[in-house]
C-alpha cells in the first residue's frame, strides 16, 4: 500500500478515535511515524472528525423525529 493510501488510512482511524498504538498495528507503522502524521494531518483529521460527528447528529435528529411523529 503506498504512503498516500497509508495516510488516507491513518485519517480515517484516527478520526474515529483510534489511538495511535492500536492505529500503529493496524497500518504496520510506527507510533512515531503516526505521531507525526498527525501533527501534519491535523486539519485533515479535525475536518472528518467533524463530518462525521455531524452525521451522527443527524441521524440520532432523525431517529427522535420518528419517534415523536
């Protein structure tokens, strides 16, 4: 897998909340590695972290909707 994929990856996880030592085996790359990683990717990271916690928001929004129709 090259590096850009590696790094898609890595924005994924870490956004999800992973913490670096779990991410570190998933990927097969060094805790130091992806701590720098994240210091590079931050924007990255905070930018899907935010999609994704916007989706949830809407979907637990929707579900009380139902709920209170």
């Amino acid at each position: 897998m090259a590096d850009t994929e590696i790094k898609k990856q890595f924005i994924k996880l870490r956004a999800k909340g992973l913490s670096f030592d779990k991410i570190a085996k998933e990927l097969k790359k060094s805790k130091p590695t992806l701590i720098d990683w994240s210091r590079e990717l931050k924007e990255e990271i905070a930018n899907l972290k935010a999609l994704e916690l916007e989706a949830l928001q809407e979907e637990h929004y929707l579900s009380i909707k139902a709920r209170l129709q």
